[in-house]
C-alpha cells in the first residue's frame, strides 16, 4: 500500500469533514483497525449506539471510503481511519499477514485459536457457525433467529439502520448461498424470518427515512419468490400459513402480498382465497376499504397469474359489489374473458353506486360505448338519454383535454355533440365550460359565461380575455381585464401583463380609475404604472400606484419611476414620491441609509438648485438627531 499524507487526506475529504475526523481519531474513537490489500477497514464509534464500519480503498491516484453511517461515503469517521493509519500502524491488523501464519499452523493450533475467539467473543460463534453450516448445507434456523434478534435489540432509530441493514445482509447471504447450491428450501426459510423480523421492525416503528431498510426487506421478498417457485407443492403448502401473518400484519409498502405468488398454485388457491376473504374488515371507513380492495385486487391478481380468469371472477362476485373499484374490477375480469358487452352492463351498474373513487370505471364507459358504436353492437337510439351526459358531467369535475376528447368522440358518433356542449354550458362548472368552450372554438359563448358567472376564477377569466384580443375581440377583452380586476386577479404572469397595456390604450377615463380601486397587489401595480407611464396617460393614476405601493419597490425601481415621472411632467408628484420612499427607510434602520442617500441623489438631479436647497435644508432639520445618516450625507457633499 502506497504511503499518503495528511494534506492528501484533507485534499480528497474536504476541510471540515478532515477537522472532525482528527477530532474522531485524537479521541480515540477508531476500533477493530485491519489492513487487507490496498484496504483499510475498521469500525470508529459515532453518534449511533453501534459503532460505524468504515472501508477506506487507497488506488493509485484516489482516496475513496465508504461508510454504514448516513453520510454513506467520504465521511468523517473515514477520515478518522485514515490518520489512525498514518499516525498507528501497529494498531492495524495485516490480514495478509495472518491468512499467510495460517498456513503454517497446524489443524490443532488454529481450532484453539478459534476456541480463544469465541471464549472472548461469543456472539462471534453465531457468525463463524454460518459459514460452517453453508459447507455442510443445513441450517439452523434457531441460530438465525436469535442471530436475527441480536442485530435488532431493542428499537432501531434512524442513525442505526445502515449498520443494522448491513449486519442482516450477511444473514440474507446465508440464503443465497444456499439457493445458488439449489437447497431452495433451506433459502427460503432464510428468507422468510428475515422477512417476519424486518415486519416486526417496522410494526415497532422503525425510523426508515432512506428506505434502506425496506428495500432490503423488498430484495428478500423477491428472492423469496425465486426459490419458492422452484419448491414442491407439500412445501408451498406449508408456508401459506406463515406467509398470511406476514401480509396480514404488514401495510408498509413492503410488497410482502408478492410471496403468495410464489407459493400459489391450483391446488391450494381454494384455502387461500377462504384466508384472504376471512381478512376482509368489517365497516366502511378509509382503512377498512383500503384493506378490502387490498385483499380483493390480491385474489383476482393470483387467479389472473394461474390463468384462472373464471375464478378471477367469481372471486370479486363473493367478496360483494360495494363500490365502482368492484365493479371496475369485475368489468376487467369479465374483458379478459372476451365478454364486453357483460362488462359494459357491469360498468353502467357501477356508474349508478356513486361518485366517489377516480375516473377509470367512466372512462372504460366511454371507450366501450364508442366501440360498440363503431362496431355497431349499439345503435344511437338504444343508448338512454341522460346516461352518456351524466357520465360525462361527472367526469369533468375540472378539464382534462385528453379525457374531453374521448367524450367527445363518443358524443360525435352518437350525433349528440351539440347537446353534450349545451349540458356542459348549462350544467357544469363555469371553468370547466370556459376551457371546453375555448378548447373547442366558442370564443363568443366563452365570453358571454365569462362575463356573467361569479364562479369564474379571475386567471380562467384572463385567458378568455387573451383569446378575445387574439382573435381582434379588443373591446371584449377588455371588458374581460376589468371583470377579471374586479374578481382580485393577482398573478402578474403573461398575459396580463399584455392585456393591462391594451386597457390603458383603449379605455376612458372613468374606467381607468375605477379599475385602479381594484389592484390589490404590487406586482400588478407595476404592470399599470409602466404602462400607464410608456402611454403618458393620466400619469396621475401612475402617482396614485406609487403611493399606495411605494413601499414594496425596490430602490432601483423608486430612482427609475421618479425619472420617467418627471419626463411626463409631474415632477412634483416624483418628489413626493421618492421623499415618502426615503422617510419610510430611514425610520426602520440604519442599515438603509446608503439607499435612503443613493434616493436623494436622485431627487437632487431632479430639483431645480433653489427647491434642492430647500428641500435638504429642511430634511436635514428634520433628521438632524440620526448622527450616522448625516455622516454619510457629508461624505457625498449634501451638506457641510
């Protein structure tokens, strides 16, 4: 192993994590240090109740660690062992070194050195038994799982689980040991009280910020599956029973429902589904439907995966037709069965339950009826009146383009287009109607529902008013700006900033001052005083702005205003305003006085020398008291 130094250590660590890892090793946390290669590996106590363990790899032209702590890689706690290598060592145990005296020594010789490293150590036994137990394929899974409980004593935090995840994968490789000498059987045992345990973890409530501890859970359910697949029907059998406590207890994202498709077959699906249906809550609350549907999707997925499309069926039929989800799930059973025209009666009895649930029975409605329609297993005349047009409505509960335009396909092959747009008009949210009217080209019947419903949002009101200036609509849109000011519009993003110029452009007087009393925020504001300013209309209204929100500008934007007021001739009203700005910083800290002068210069480039003097003279007067303010107003020569 190549020599390194301290400056190459805090080079690949970075500062400050170099600082707290010569705290760490000066503190005399590092423990366990070996050599073996080009690595250096050791465990240094941290802020966990088990000690972190470290691998540091030294290449050619790199240092690299990694870490079970939360940082993961390049931490502190490897810096640590680095300086104890520099500094010690002879602290470090050369593994090359001790597998080489190995080989000198003879069989009794090192059987009494492994009888003095379980004598000190005897949790050690547990690991090295895994080993021999592998070579001589049998497994005892007591030893496992006491093993298992060592690793998770007592409750498990966040900063625990790396370590904790790392100490249980040499258990999981055990069993993957075992599965690749093809004792399938013996893996999946290991396997499997891995899987209880890690449950058990997390009904504890384990702190799994990261997810390393559920994804190691998830790798053992898929393994699980691999050798379960492979085992005789007796030993599936004999795991069902274990497996359903697991599910049953487990509702953490965990995936544990997958391991019955590794034991599931023909033969013991029947005692299956009798568990799985047993399982069913009682009630109608949140938690017990999400359980039910948890439990029915599992049974018709299992029958659907043994190709048993019949049971898949019958199975939902038992379980009872509760809500649309039931009937959507026995819609789907009955398609794949290549019965459509059962499933669509089973969708329009699902569409009658209620409303609640999301769009998938709806919209499997429509793509039915259309094929039909196309195919002509339907005429037009036999579909009932009001069913497609309540589907619809209650679908477009908000607008979705691309669920609209399977509606509206649908209602064009029935020849009821017309109608479904008058029902929408009629019946629907106004915003919903607005950006179907507009998506489908009713600029005017978007501006007329605009103009005359209060349950228009003002941003859906803006983009109708857009839509009209496109189209050379200019009077409508901007009686639309107004309407939408009224409503408290207060997003300034395009394009109202677009729509506010051709207000100020086209609008008299009276309305200009009228739509003034609705702006409601400073963002808006600007988009009035700029444009009111570039046109040189009514800059008293501009003045207005400034003054009711002067406070929320910034000082580039006060010195900017006062410049453009004065170039429209307002050249008083641009004092007053800057003056207001000015008096407002100076009172809430010092801290603004560099701006609160910078502002004053500005003013002073717009006074005439004589309304200057006077001005300053009585400011000066004014604030005479704020020693620092008059210091800096010294040093730019405002006053003497």
């Amino acid at each position: 192993m190549r020599d390194i130094a301290e400056e190459e250590i805090r080079s690949a660590f970075g500062n400050k994590t170099f600082s707290r890892g010569l705290d760490y090793f000066e503190r005399g946390y590092v423990e366990n240090a070996v050599k073996r290669g080009e690595k250096l590996h050791g465990t240094v106590l941290g802020s966990a109740p088990n000690p972190y363990k470290v691998t540091v790899e030294i290449a050619h032209d790199k240092i690299y660690s990694e870490c079970t702590c939360p940082v993961g890689w390049m931490c502190k706690h490897g810096t640590a062992l680095l300086l104890q290598w520099i500094n010690d060592r002879a602290s470090f145990t050369d593994v090359d070194d001790f597998l080489s005296s190995l080989q000198k020594k003879s069989k009794e010789e090192i059987i009494e050195m492994m009888g003095s490293i379980v004598e000190r150590d005897p949790i050690s036994a547990a690991k090295l038994s895994f080993q021999v137990e592998v070579s001589e394929r049998k497994v005892n899974l007591d030893a496992i799982s006491r093993r298992i409980g060592h690793v998770l004593r007592g409750f498990v935090d966040y900063y625990a689980v790396p370590g904790v995840v790392e100490e249980l994968e040499e258990v999981k490789e055990m069993g993957d040991k075992l599965a690749e000498e093809g004792h399938f059987e013996d893996a999946v045992d290991v396997y499997l009280l891995l899987i209880e345990r890690g449950v058990d973890v997390f009904e504890s409530g384990v702190d799994d910020s990261d997810g390393r501890l559920g994804s190691f859970v998830m790798d053992c359910v898929r393994d699980f599956n691999d050798s379960a697949e492979k085992l005789e029907e007796e030993q599936k059998d004999s795991l069902i029973h274990r497996i359903m406590d697991v599910v049953e207890k487990e509702d953490y994202g965990l995936e544990t429902d997958e391991m019955l498709f590794g034991v599931a077959t023909r033969e013991n699906m029947p005692d299956i589904e009798e568990d799985l249906l047993g399982k069913i809550p009682a009630g109608e609350d949140f938690s017990a439907k999400h359980h039910r549907k948890r439990i029915i999707d599992l049974l018709t997925n299992l029958y659907g995966n043994l190709d048993l499309c019949e049971d898949a069926f019958r199975v939902i039929e038992r379980a009872g037709l509760r809500d649309k989800g039931d009937y959507l799930r026995l819609a789907e059973a009955l398609m794949k069965r290549d019965k459509e025209e059962e499933a669509f009666e089973q969708v329009k009895k699902g569409l009658k339950v209620g409303k609640e649930g999301n769009y998938t029975l709806d919209e499997l409605y429509f793509r039915l009826l259309k094929q039909f329609l196309a195919e002509g297993k339907i005429k037009g005349e036999e579909v009932e009146a009001e069913e497609p047009i309540n589907v619809a409505l209650d679908m477009m509960s908000y607008f979705r383009q691309e669920i609209y335009e399977r509606i509206k396909e649908a209602f064009k092959k029935l020849g009821r287009y017309d109608e479904l747009i008058s029902n929408i008009k009629e019946r629907s949210d106004g915003n919903v109607a607005i950006s179907v009217l507009l998506h489908d080209g009713y600029i005017n019947d978007a501006i007329e529902l605009a103009m005359s419903s209060d349950k228009v949002r003002p941003t859906q009101i803006i983009e109708v008013a857009e839509v009209a200036k496109q189209k050379g609509k200019e009077e409508e849109a901007v009686k639309l700006t107004l309407q939408a000011l009224k409503r408290g519009v207060i997003s300034a993003e395009k394009p109202i900033d677009r729509l506010i110029k051709l207000f100020v452009l086209k609008s008299e007087e009276e309305v200009l001052k009228e739509a003034m009393g609705y702006v409601q925020n400073d963002s808006i504001a600007r988009i009035f005083i700029n444009a009111l300013l570039n046109s040189s209309k009514s800059p008293e209204f501009a003045v207005w702005l400034l003054e009711k929100f002067a406070s929320s500008m910034r000082k580039g934007e006060i010195k900017s205003y006062a410049v453009r007021l004065k170039g429209v001739g307002a050249s008083e009203e641009s004092l007053k305003i800057c003056h207001e700005w000015v008096f407002d910083l100076i009172n809430r800290s010092h801290v603004y006085y560099d701006d609160a002068v910078d502002v004053l210069g500005t003013m002073k480039g717009i006074c005439d020398e004589d309304a200057w003097r006077a001005y300053i003279s009585a400011f000066v007067e004014a604030n005479k008291g704020k020693r620092k303010l008059m210091e800096k107003m010294r040093e730019i020569k405002f006053i003497s």
